[in-house]
C-alpha cells in the first residue's frame, strides 16, 4: 500500500475544498437569493404582525372582559338596577386600570335610567360619572366620582342634555337587535381627535325579560400612536383596517378621518393619499402579496385579528424588496470572499501543522487511545519541540501518576457530595416555597402544592376546596398604623388560620394580604363552621387595639372534581371574593 504524506494529506483537501466551497457558495448564493431574501423579509413582517397583534389583543381584552363581568353580575343581582348610585362607583373603579375605556354605561329597560363612567379619549384625568335621574328624570348631568356615595357634586362645566333616553341610542338599539353581545361601527368621538368602538350587551332575568343594556368603549388613539411609534425600515408600512379597507390606524401620520361641513367621512386605503396604501387596498385578502408602486416593489402580507364575538381586523405590512435584497447581496458577496481567504490559509498553513504537530499527536493519541495509564506514564520525555505540545506530554504523565491516586478515594468523594447536594436541595426547596413574614406557603409554593391537591381530589374521588380571603381595609392599617404593624397583622391573621384549620390542609399567602386555602376531603357543612370560627376569633379576639381586624372570603366547593382547572377555580374564589368586598366586606360568599 503506498503510504500518504501527512503534509499532502493535509494541504491538498484543504485546496480542494477551497475552490470546491468558493464556486458552490458563488453558484447557491445566486440560485437561492431571492429565496432567502423573501424569507429574511417575510420573518421581519412576521415579527411586526406580532408585536400588532398581541398590542391590539390586550387593548381590545377590557371590553369583553367588562361587559361579560357586569353582565354576569347584574344577571345574578338584578336587584342592583334598584340602586344605579353603587353601579356608577363600580364602573368607575372598573374603568381606573384602563385609561383608554372611554364609557362604562347602563341603561335600564324599564325605565330608561342611564349611569355611565366616563373619561376623554385620550386617558387624562377627566373621569367622572354621568346619571339622567339624580336631578330628575330625563336630565342627564355629569358628577364627580365620590368615593363614598359614588355620585358627587355635579360638574357645572359639563353639558346638560333633557330628555336623554338611552333606550333610542344605537349602542342600546343593536344589543336588543341582536339579541347578544353586539359591536358598535367605530366612529370618531364628537369634539376628539380620535376613533372610537364599543361592546353592547344585552343582560336579562332568568325568564329572558330585558333588564339592561350594558356597553364599554376605547379610544383607539393608542392604537394610532403605537403602529407610528414602532421602528420600521425606510418605506415600510403597517396599518390597521377593517375588512372593507377603513382605516383603524397606520405608521404614517396621516389623518384617518376627515370632517367636511360637519360631514365625517373615515379614510379608506382606497381614497388614502398615500399611492402605497392605495395600492395596498387592492389586496386585502389574508396571505403574501407582492405590489408596485412607481418602479419600487414590495413584499405585503395580511394578517387577520380575530377579536371576540365575531369582530374581524385587518393588519397589514409592506416592505421595500431593496431593505432585504441589498443587505442579502452584500453578504453573500462578503461571505464568498472570506470563506475563500479561509480555505487558502488552511491550505497554506496545513504542512506546518503536519510536521510539527501531526506526528507528536498521533503518539499521544495512541497511548490515551490504549485506556493504559502504564503506556501514557511510557511517552519520551522530549516528545516534540512544540512547547505546547512537550508541555501536554508532561502533563499527560503526570496526571496519569495522579490519576492512580485519585480513582481510588473519588467514588466515596462523589457520594459524599451528592448525599450534601441532596440535603441542600431539600433547604432550598423549603425556603423558596415558605414565606419568610407568615411562615405559610408562598405564591410558589401555592402553585407548586394546589395542582397536586387537585389531582389527588380526582384521584380518590374526594371533595375539594379553593378559598381565598383578603384583609378588609388593610391599606388603612399600613397607611394610618404603619408598616410594621400590619406586619403584626398579617403574622396574626396566618396564625389564627393556622389554628382553625387541620394539618393536611395547605394555607399560602397568595399575595399582600390575601390568603388562599387548598381543603380536600372536607365537607361543605364543616369548611363553612371552621370559616365562621375564624370570623368569629377575630371579632372576640382583635388583634389590633387600633382598629377591628376582619376577613372577606370567597369560597367554591366541589363535591367531586368536574371539568374545571385550577386557573378557573381561582377564578371563580376572586370573581366572589370581590363581590365579597363589594357587598359590605367581613362575609363568606360561595
């Protein structure tokens, strides 16, 4: 067999795979490029539809969520249209966390009595409540929000309007029409500059008698300001529309609606001045598309957001092919060039390391190779004039007389440090699931135990239990006694629960002053006695001196496990532990 030099073996692959690799990058990069170049574009407009989809998402998530929770509220408590004061409180506190929720309404079927939350499109702090009954009936007025009896002084700089029916009005007129939850057209706000849409939805009584109409609407301001505030390539667009082509908002900075003579007309990709978006209106089925404007081409997508009860938006993005098509060539060109400059070197340099590396780490190949710590312990002591490689050869015959030594003690080390780690990992589990003020379980702990209650429940076909209560007015303590004291407090409250309850059962505090209470195997009769147990030591024994210490509780009890998770359960304790807070506080609803 003729043998082969280390040196040819080496050099002459490597200039072969040199040119070998140049001409084949040369040749894919321009067969695939436009390929390439449409996925680089495509992932782009990708990660923009997105980024607008789930902002769209969670802007428009109030208007459902709030609609269905006063529906679903009023359904069970028809007895609150008695009193439209507490629902005008409500809205309002409901309306606080969103700052672009422009109405929370109701309007009475019977007789015509209207409430409302109300705040400018633009989320400022104009927020107020508006009634047409206080005064009387008909006369719709707005009123400062108070906290105790939710309708204030009235606000003498705000319009008076007699004779105000909401049963006449649209958002009223198209839930009674379609008898379910209903959009309304978006439109502009009268004297904003903004659009606006609203969620109407008809609430009635168990024999399906039409009690309320109930309606929420956002500004969609936001939504304008946040497709312009996103970072785009030149000549990139992104726009909002509904199916017809009207616009919702777009990153460019034109108007979206013109007012003529009092005359409001929505702007259309059609008719919008903009030649792209016109042109961009002549395709606004899903899917990609390509489009040409005045020589430039664009790669354009569709996207569609499917929005609750059957409302469909359109997001729409288009990029120049020159953003991605350039940037690909000039990296293609540039990765052709280098990898060439790389393939030479190795070729060049490949002899060098043949003769004074090869043959050296052929040896220690050889003798690691042999699985003999005698044969490594054997290698020359000048095994190559490479210092690095000389300096491996010591260390391989040094380590190898070690090595002896340290095979034997090492299985008893290992089991050592892995019986430690073992201890370790228990203390730390412990103290990442036990809050440090209460002692309870925490939010992780909670999470990590309830799953598993459940489950066991299911498994042995027993009851389960899902409580959460919260402290009454504890923002007060803190703020009136301080900190520290409704720290005492909290450790307090843990103990007395602690107390009334049985050690199986798994008490977590589940944030600042609310606790959660995970019971399986209990009964309905002697969870609701050991929840009265603890209203009743906290009533006979305060735990401030300052000021009574009491407790809201939300409660579901299952007999046997249905078809619900543990998320809906927890759903299910807050939605009644805020009624709890809602309906006078220190009380067990279930």
């Amino acid at each position: 067999m003729k043998l082969v030099s280390l040196r040819g073996l080496i050099v002459i692959p490597f200039v072969l795979l040199a040119a070998l690799a140049g001409t084949t990058i040369y040749l894919f990069s321009n067969v695939t490029l436009s390929n390439v170049s449409d996925n680089v574009g495509l992932h782009y407009i990708r990660e923009v539809e997105n980024r607008v989809n789930d902002r769209v998402t969670a802007f428009m998530a109030p208007l459902s969520i709030l609609a269905e929770l006063n529906r679903d509220a009023i359904t069970h408590h028809p007895e609150w249209l008695d009193n439209l004061d507490l629902l005008a409180g409500r809205f309002y506190e409901q309306a606080i966390p969103y700052p672009y929720v422009t109405f929370i309404s109701l309007a009475t079927a019977a007789d015509g009595r209207y409430v409302n939350s109300t705040r400018d499109p633009f989320g400022n702090t104009s927020h107020h409540v508006a009634t047409n009954y206080t005064s009387r009936p008909g006369q719709l007025e707005a009123f400062e929000y108070d906290p105790i009896h939710y309708v204030g002084r009235r606000i003498e700089s705000e319009p008076v309007y007699e004779n105000y029916d909401p049963r006449t009005r649209p958002f009223y007129l198209d839930a009674v029409r379609k008898g379910d939850t209903a959009w309304s057209r978006i439109t502009p706000y009268f004297g904003y500059q903004s659009l606006g849409v609203g969620l109407s939805v008809p609430i009635y009584d168990t024999d399906r008698q039409l009690l309320a109409v109930m309606a929420t609407s956002v500004a969609l301001v936001a939504l304008d300001n946040y497709l312009q505030s996103i970072e785009l390539v030149d000549d990139a667009f992104v726009f909002l529309a509904e199916p017809n082509g009207d616009l919702i908002a777009a990153s460019s900075n034109d108007p979206i609606y013109t007012n003529v003579d009092g005359v409001v007309q929505r702007v259309s990709l059609v008719s919008h001045q903009n030649p792209i978006l016109r042109e961009a209106a002549q395709q606004l089925e899903p899917g990609i598309h390509r489009i040409e404007v005045a020589g430039d081409h664009y790669l354009y997508n569709i996207r569609p957001i499917e929005l609750p009860y059957g409302q469909t938006w359109l997001i729409g993005v288009m990029i120049p092919d020159a953003y991605y098509q350039n940037m690909l060539s000039d990296f293609s060109e540039g990765l052709l060039v280098m990898v060439a400059m790389i393939f030479i070197s190795i070729a060049l340099v490949g002899s060098l390391i043949a003769r004074f590396i090869g043959v050296p780490i052929m040896r220690l190949n050889n003798a690691v190779n042999a699985d003999s710590l005698r044969q490594i312990g054997a290698l020359p002591n000048s095994l190559s004039h490479v210092r690095e490689i000389h300096s491996l050869g010591q260390g391989l015959k040094g380590m190898a007389s070690e090595l002896s030594d340290i095979l034997q003690n090492l299985e008893q080390k290992v089991a050592q440090r892995t019986s430690q780690l073992k201890d370790e990992n228990e203390v730390l589990l412990e103290q990442s699931t036990t809050d440090e003020l209460t002692g309870l379980y925490n939010r992780r702990g909670f999470n990590v135990l309830s799953e598993q209650a459940l489950q066991r429940a299911e498994h042995d076909h027993e009851s389960f239990a899902l409580v959460l209560c919260d402290i009454d007015h504890f923002k007060l303590v803190n703020d009136s006694l301080g900190h520290s004291v409704g720290d005492k407090a909290l450790h307090a409250v843990a103990k007395v629960l602690k107390g009334h309850f049985r050690s199986q059962d798994m008490i977590a505090r589940y944030g600042g002053e609310e606790f959660m209470l995970v019971l399986v195997g209990i009964s309905q009769q002697e969870l609701m006695e050991r929840l009265q147990n603890v209203r009743q030591t906290l009533s006979n024994k305060p735990i401030l001196q300052e000021m009574p210490i009491t407790l809201s509780f939300g409660m579901t009890y299952l007999a046997s496990i249905q078809d619900m998770s543990l998320a809906d359960l927890i759903h299910d304790v807050d939605s009644k532990l805020y009624q709890a807070k809602n309906t006078g506080r220190d009380k067990i609803i279930d």
